[in-house]
C-alpha cells in the first residue's frame, strides 16, 4: 500500500511521500506508538513550523516506539519493528528534497508564501 502510494503506476510512478498512508497502516497495527509519533510530529510542526521536520521527526522516532511498545497484533513483533523501519527509511528518502531545502533555509514554513 505505501509503495503504490508513493509509485503509482497509473501517475508514471510519481506519487506522494508515503506518510498518511504509512501513518493510517501504522494506526491499525502498532496504534499507541502512532499516537505518540503523531503528538511529536505536532510538537515539532507547531515550534519549528516545518511540516516536513516533524514528519521526519516522526519518522525517527517511530521505529524507536515500535521496539519498546509491545505489538497488540498478532504478528511477530520483529517483522513489525522491521516494516516500521522500512516504512521510515522510505519516508527519508522521499523527503531529501525537503531535508535540502531546510538545510539551505529555503523551505517553507507554515503561513509563508513562495516568492
């Protein structure tokens, strides 16, 4: 689900980032790890006014949660710890782009507008 979402095939394989496809898929099997995953994305996107930073952040951060979280479903927790890692490296590399344009400081914070 999260590659046909980021490489559809019907768009020329040019899609979206992954993350609210990542992050619906990640409610329904490792829920309490998401919500704090998605209480840091909005603590990082409110002080730093970067979406991007706090989807990233979120994406660090997740795996981490997984890990010390047990799993409420019935799959091995490892094969869940490593589709989380794979989920958030794929959100990485999506957003280098993003990481570029924070580092040369010409990414856009929430309420501007491009010049």
């Amino acid at each position: 689900v999260v590659l046909g979402h980021i490489f559809p095939i019907f768009l020329g394989f040019r899609g979206g980032k992954g993350v609210a496809t990542s992050c619906g898929l990640f409610i329904g099997l490792a829920a309490k790890p998401m919500e704090v995953t998605m209480i840091v994305w909005t603590i990082v996107t409110a002080v730093s006014r970067y979406v991007s930073l706090g989807t990233l952040s979120g994406a660090l951060i997740f795996p981490f949660l997984v890990k010390i979280w047990p799993s409420d479903t019935k799959s091995p927790d490892n094969v869940l710890l490593i589709f989380s890692i794979l989920c958030s490296f794929l959100i990485f590399v999506t957003h280098i782009p993003n990481i570029r344009r924070i580092l040369n400081g010409e990414e856009l914070r929430i309420g501007e507008r491009p010049e």
